[in-house]
C-alpha cells in the first residue's frame, strides 16, 4: 500500500523535503515569486500557529494537500533560517504533536506501521494476547527505547512492560506517542541546515520579522537563572550528602563527584570553592582535581558546560538517599534547587 | 629479581608462545585501545591496530599487566575523547563478585583504613575505630564468591535472551580473569543504543523502577504465561509465600505475632492468589506493605546484579578476550552461554602449565587452581607450580625466592 496523496498532507515528513521541493518544481531562491505565495504564507502559518498554541500544535486541512504537503518543506526552511533554538523546537515539537494526534486517529493499524517503517522501526501487530492483555503493536526494543527514554512516568520505564522476545508490547496511543518524539527529533535534525544564503531578500525580511515578533518570548523561554550566591539550605537531599561527605573527606563514588561538582558549577560556585572544597579528601590531589573541575565546567576539553544528572540516573546507580515531598515533584537536582531557591525567597 | 619483574617476565613468555590466540574484537580499526604496563604502573590509552596481527606484534613487545579495548566503536580510536567520533558500542556486562554480598569474604577479603591504619576482615561501610570510609582492599577470589557471579550471570543471560531476544550466537559470556563474568552483546541492532536507552535496559536487569500496580490485574501467579516482570513477580510473590517461614519473616522486620498469624492464612491467600487477580490486593488478610515486602524479596533474587556504570558507560574500555589479569595471572576466557553451569573457571582460566616456582610466604587463604587445592603456608618456604606462584605473586601475597 503507497502513501496516498492524503497521507502525505498528513505525514508530510515522510518524504524527503529537498525531493518535494524539487518535486514541486519550486526554485528556493525565487521563493518570492507571487505563484508560490498560497505555500509560503501557508508556511509562515504552521510556525506561527506553533509559537501561538499551548501545548504547540499545527492544524490540519483536510483535502488542501495541493497547499498542505508542500508548506512543510518551506516553514523547515523558514523555520531554520529564523536563526532561533526556540523557534525550531517549539516549530518541530508543534509538527509532532500534530502528527501525534492524526495517527492515534487512524482505524486502520497499517497506517501507522506505514508511518514507522520510514523510521526503519521493526513493528508488528501481534494476533494473539500477551501477558493477559491485547496489544495493537510488538516493535523492537531498541525503536521502544530510543523514543521512551525521554519519558519519566512509571508506565514508561521498560521495567513495567510486557517484554518477551526483543519486542515490547504497546497499544496505539503509545506507539502514536513514540512516534511524535521520532518526528519531533526528524524534524529538529533538519532545521540545522543553514539556508539563510539561499533565500531571496524579500522571505529573509518576514523571516527576520518573525524571529522579532517573538523575540521578548525567545528570551524568557531561557532557563530561569539560579541566584549568584549559592544557597546551601536549597541543596536536594543527594546534593546535602554528596556535600557533607566532601566536606568530611568521606568517600564518595566516582558519580556522586561528578554530580556534586556539576550541581555546584550549574549553581554559580566557583571553581575555585569547589577545589578547596574536596580538600578534606585524603587523596587530594590540587592539580587534578582543578583539572576536573575545570573541564566539567567547559573551561577545558570539549568546552561544554556538563548538566548535573538527574534522579532517574542517580537512581539507576544507587545514589539517591531516598526522595523527600519535593523530589517527588521534580526530575533533577538542579531543578529541585530552582524550586527549592524560590519559595525560600518568599 | 623481584616479583615485578618475574611476573613480567612469565607473561612475556606466555605472550611469546600464545599471543596467536588473542581475539581481535569485531571491527577492530575502529576500537581504542589501552594497556596497563608493569613497572611504571601507567595506563596507556588512545591506542588502536589495523588488524588482529598487529595487536598481538604489539601484545608479545609490551607484555602488558592488563589490556583493554573499547566497546564503542570510533571513527578515530587514537583521537582525543572528544574528538573520537562515537559511532555506536557493543553491549556490555560486568558482574564482579564484588558487588555480591557473600559470607565468605568476612573470611578471605581484608581491609586496611587509608585514615588510621586499622584493619580487619570483610567489606565494611565505615572504619570502625574512626568513621573513615577510605580503605585499601585485598580481595580474594574463591569458589563461593565465583559461584555466586555465575549465578547472577545465569539470571542476566536468560533476561537476554528470552526477554531481550538476543541469540545464544550473539551472547558471549566470559570469565573475567579474576573475580567475576563478563557478558558481551554484539548484535549489530544494540549498537546505536545511547546511554539513556542502556540506563533503561539496566533498569530492566536490576528490577529498578518497578510498579505493580501497572501489571494486569488478571496476570495470576499461576496463569502468567510470558515472561517479563510481571509474571516473574506474580509467580515470585507466590513461591516465595509458600516456602517461606516464620523466621523468614521476622529476618525482614516482621513482629512474630503477625508472621504467625500470616502463615496461618497462607493457604487460604495462596488460593486466592491463584483464582483472580489483582493479586496483589486482598483486603483484610494481608497488608499493601506486606506485599510490597514480598515483591522487594523477589526483586532481589530475581534481579541480576550487574555493575550498573559498566553498561551505561558508552565509551567504557574492558579486558580484551584470551589475554593475561594481572590482577591473578589468569586468562579471561569465553565459553558458550549453555555450558555455564559445567564451566569451572579454575580450570578453564590457567595459563602458565608448566615448571615450578619457590617462594616465601608468610600467610595465604586456601585456593583453587585445576584439581589442586593450594594455601595454609605460614612463614615458610614452598615450591609450587607456576599457575599457583605467579597467582600469589601477583595476589601479592608471596615473595620470590631467588
């Protein structure tokens, strides 16, 4: 069964996008040419409709594929050449939910397997109850994973699925679900082209316009920023411990520094303290230990600035003392010290 | 010469005659390699071979302590880390008898505060003479301890296969060399896993993050077909109310009064378990946190206990396969996943066949080595074969005898 022209309104992801412009016979450079002006305003469309909606969403239209299919491609392209990291996400996110939401109405199982091979997902419908359940799909556990990982409720975590044979079980919400994080990273992946030299002049303006109108957004949607001092009664349980343990010369795992330093780096302590910290250790090494903190804090090596890890993987490794109220309303450390900074400035 | 320097000298040798046998891992231009060197003590990392013939040129010259090649596989292995280029790793287990609670090292492992010096026997958490949590450990690997490795192995390669669905073909199980296995995936479907999809698989392994409440509620003990948690809980949960007993009970911090008063009932649960579900829930009879006791009790023994940073560590370096643990003088030694129960580690492991060594020792732990049994030397001079003397040497454990 071929993508019907429908489909490929709905999907439009599935194909490749320099093909369907190329397919298209629309010339990038000559975008401003009035025959192309229903597709280009259409795509201005999507990306706005994405920045003015909660959760971000594109709508569709049904039977305007003529307009429809083609618009995607050129808001990717508009889209990139914003120059804007949130305007791309929010953009890209915006498609998924859409895409989300058409394909868990689908009847028709086919379709969305359709759908997944693009991703080379390996999938199935199973024909018989697994586990005292029915199941609409079985996929490979690696397709299920790279996709749920992002996921922090229970009902995610492959500890809590049906799993036999290398094949999850999952039911059509879920696989629509999975499905709307493989396309939001597609399209994430193919707003990093640069395309800003290939556009004529007059797209760049409304290109430039755009990134403007939302430009005060652009700057809040930044992370909320911690306080300049460090406020120690705002430390996570984890944190507390790993600290006291430092501070001690107590033994701490090779992960529990490295959470401690990042957290500490991420809440403005300078490096500095954060050396003369470690101090107490019997095998303190000055050289060293500037060395790593340095590097966590991007100023050496692949300069890039480490986040701290969050509960899920201090879980994993047995390094979280057990959550209080807070945690259980957060994700991270760094997180639970942003709340935590807040209500004890009120 | 000292014992450095004899060690040293045994596994050159060995290289010399067997280095032929050293397994190059899959693809492996594009692994990174590093060595452990006698004498400076150093590891030597960022290295990488054209070919399996280079490796064992390089591994018969260098005689390496210990040697280790990546599981990721790079674009440029002798990069820098950053600038590597990670194309995707094999899928990788440790499961170390150190992470195993067994009685038997109050007996054999010792421990030494790097604080006060003061010393004793086993794993502690804290020094007891000064609250230090530093410590030098001297480990010994034994039977016991081997033992329970294999049987945390066994769990981890029935999850791998019957769950995870990888072929007996793609499971490669191998003792480490010294106190453990190792498992190695290397299907080319696991490859491209980043850490976070590992953290989940590990997570799966160790029963971390589990919830009961999302199980079907009809899955009974007894009619739970497939595998996966679900039905490893409900059948646990069952087989471990049935043969458990009173003292069991108490042994995890039940009041006796109530663990009779349980067991009293049992059959009547029992039945009910088997009859409908949820299972988990029986109003009046037994307790939400009683059963959560239950399902903790089958996490533990159900669960495999793998070192959970090893397979999270996508760029993590491990023993190369046929080659020389400096740690004992053993080989690390792969065999077929089926053949794990008969496999005898200190059988299949020994190196060194031939010739005798002699050597001062002061006071040694019994040992294994083939069908020798070894050890109770105190103060006195012994004449051993080589496996046993190159094992205490390098356990430290002994002094060359000119």
């Amino acid at each position: 069964m071929a993508l019907t022209i429908t489909d490929q309104a709905k999907y439009p992801f599935v194909i490749d996008a320099a093909d369907e412009v190329k397919r298209q016979d629309i010339d990038i450079s000559n975008l401003d040419n009035p025959s192309f002006k229903p597709i280009v305003d259409r795509a201005f469309d999507r990306i706005e409709e994405a920045l003015n909606s909660n959760p971000p969403q594109v709508s569709y239209h049904p039977q305007e594929e003529a307009i429809e299919t083609p618009s995607f491609p050129i808001a990717i392209i508009i889209a990139a050449a914003s120059n804007s990291d949130y305007i791309k996400r929010r953009y890209a996110l915006a498609e998924a939910i859409r895409a989300f939401g058409l394909l868990q109405q689908e009847e028709d199982r086919e379709k969305i397997i359709k759908v997944a091979k693009i991703f080379n997902w390996k999938i199935r419908t199973p024909t018989i109850p697994v586990g005292h359940r029915r199941f609409d799909f079985a996929l490979f556990f690696v397709d299920y994973l790279r996709n749920a990982e992002v996921f922090h409720e229970d009902e995610w975590k492959l500890v809590n699925k049906i799993l036999a044979k290398g094949e999850v079980y999952v039911n059509k919400h879920e696989a629509a679900r999975l499905l709307q994080e493989e396309i939001r990273r597609r399209i994430e992946k193919r707003l990093t082209a640069n395309v800003r030299s290939m556009l004529p002049e007059a797209i760049l303006q409304r290109v430039d316009g755009l990134s403007q109108k939302y430009a005060s957004r652009i700057e809040r949607a930044r992370l909320s920023m911690f306080p300049k001092e460090v406020v120690n009664e705002a430390f996570p349980p984890c944190i507390h411990l790993f600290y006291g343990s430092a501070k001690t010369g107590t033994h701490i795992s090779h992960l529990g520094r490295f959470t401690l330093t990042s957290f500490l780096i991420n809440v403005n302590m300078k490096p500095e303290e954060i050396v003369n910290l470690f101090r107490a250790s019997a095998d303190f090494n000055e050289r060293m230990t500037r060395y790593q903190v340095e590097h966590i804090a991007g100023d050496r090596g692949s300069r890039t600035k480490y986040r701290s890890p969050t509960c899920d993987t201090l879980k994993t490794h047995a390094l979280c003392p057990g959550p209080d109220e807070l945690c259980k309303k957060i994700r991270s450390p760094l997180r639970y010290y942003s709340q935590k900074t807040r209500t004890l400035k009120k | 010469m000292d014992s450095q320097a004899f060690i040293r000298q045994k596994f050159a040798e060995f290289y010399e005659e067997n280095a032929d046998k050293i397994e190059a891992p899959p693809l492996i231009k594009q692994r990174e390699f590093g060595f452990m060197v006698f004498q400076e003590n150093i590891m030597v990392r960022h290295k990488s071979f054209l070919n399996a013939e280079a490796l064992r040129t390089y591994m018969k010259e260098a005689a390496p302590a210990h040697a280790y090649h990546s599981t990721a596989y790079y674009e440029l292995p002798e990069e820098r880390m950053e600038n590597k280029g990670w194309l995707g790793a094999d899928l990788y287990f440790d499961i170390d008898a150190d992470h195993i609670a067994t009685k038997c090292k109050e007996t054999h492992d010792q421990w030494t505060c790097k604080d006060c010096g003061f010393g004793g026997k086993g794993q502690p958490d804290v020094c007891p003479a000064c609250g230090g949590r530093r410590f030098d450990q001297k480990t010994w690997p034994c039977d016991e301890c081997l033992g329970a490795a294999k049987r945390e192995t066994i769990k981890l390669v029935e999850m791998l296969t019957a769950e995870f669905g990888f072929t007996e073909n793609e499971v490669e199980v191998s003792f480490s060399g010294h106190r453990g296995y190792h498992v190695h995936v290397a299907a080319e479907t696991a490859r491209e896993m980043d850490a976070g999809a590992r953290k989940e698989l590990v997570d799966y392994i160790t029963g971390t993050g589990l919830n009961v409440a999302l199980f079907s509620p009809e899955a009974t003990p007894l009619t739970s077909d497939s595998v996966s948690w679900q039905s490893r809980i409900a059948k646990g949960a069952y087989e471990f109310l049935r043969t458990t007993t009173t003292k069991d009970l108490i042994g995890l911090g039940m009041k006796e009064k109530r663990a009779t008063n349980l067991l009293s009932k049992k059959q009547l649960i029992l039945e009910s378990w088997k009859k409908r579900g949820p299972w988990w829930q029986i109003e009046g009879i037994i307790k939400k946190e009683e059963v959560n006791m239950f399902i903790n009790q089958v996490i533990e023994q159900q669960s495999a206990k793998i070192d959970t940073m090893v397979t999270t560590d996508i760029h993590r370096l491990i023993r190369l396969l046929n080659s020389l643990h400096g740690k004992t003088g053993w080989l690390k030694v792969a065999f077929p996943a089926s053949t794990i129960d008969a496999f005898d580690p200190l059988k299949s492991a020994v190196a060194f066949k031939r010739g005798e060594v002699k050597l001062y020792v002061e006071k040694t732990h019994r040992f294994r080595i083939g069908d020798e049994w070894y050890g109770g030397y105190e103060n006195r001079e012994v004449e051993l074969p080589t496996a046993a003397a190159v094992f205490l040497l390098c356990k430290d454990a002994a002094k060359l005898v000119d």
